[in-house]
C-alpha cells in the first residue's frame, strides 16, 4: 500500500505543481491532501481513502473536482475557466466492499450555461 499511496502522491504534487502541497497520512490508510497558496493560506484539505488511491481514473476525477473546487473560490467564472463544468463527473459509491452503484451524472453547467444564453 505504501508504493500506491506513493505513486499517488507523486501524480497529486505534479497536478498542483503550481501550490504548496502537503500530504500526511492517516492510520485508516488514507492519504491527506493540503493546497496552500504562495503565502501559505490553506486553499484545500481533503482525505483520499484507499480505493480512490489505486484507482486512476477516479484520482484523475479528484483533481478535476477539487481544480473546480478552487475556480468557484476565486470569483466570478471567465469563459475559459467555464469549460471546467460542462462534461459530468461520474461520482463514485463509497460503501466499503460493495461494488460501485450506477449513479446520475451531473451536468454541473447546465444552469451557468442557461443564464448566458438569458
């Protein structure tokens, strides 16, 4: 498990090359994320359980949710940035030992695209 959180921790540093990041694991087996911006102000923590740690796609969707997480903190959207919403994100079941349920994707754009087109 320690080569895979390992691995993890390498792909989460290079997708937030551009923050401070910290990790710090915990005793359940999940690995704690930590974004700090350049003066140190805690953007994101966030825990990642063992499942979402062997799993890259789903790594892969984390880091899109939490880019996201970040762009609706800072303001107000720019039209690039709107881009980031308008595929969906499929949302994983969190039930230990239970296989993944088929679950609604979520178009989170749908409303910001309908108030531009207003």
């Amino acid at each position: 498990m320690q080569v895979i959180q390992s691995i993890a921790a390498k792909y989460l540093a290079e997708a937030f090359f551009d923050f401070k990041v910290r990790f710090q694991q915990r005793p359940d087996g999940a690995l704690v994320l930590e974004l700090r911006d350049q003066q140190g102000k805690r953007l994101v923590r966030r825990a990642i359980g063992r499942e979402e740690l062997c799993n890259g796609a789903v790594l892969l969707t984390l880091v899109e949710r939490i880019r996201r997480d970040l762009i609706l903190e800072a303001g107000p959207l720019r039209e690039d940035q709107a881009l980031q919403f308008k595929h969906g994100s499929e949302l994983p079941s969190f039930i230990p030992n239970q296989p993944r349920r088929e679950r609604k994707v979520v178009m989170a754009g749908a409303r910001l695209q309908a108030r531009g087109r207003a």
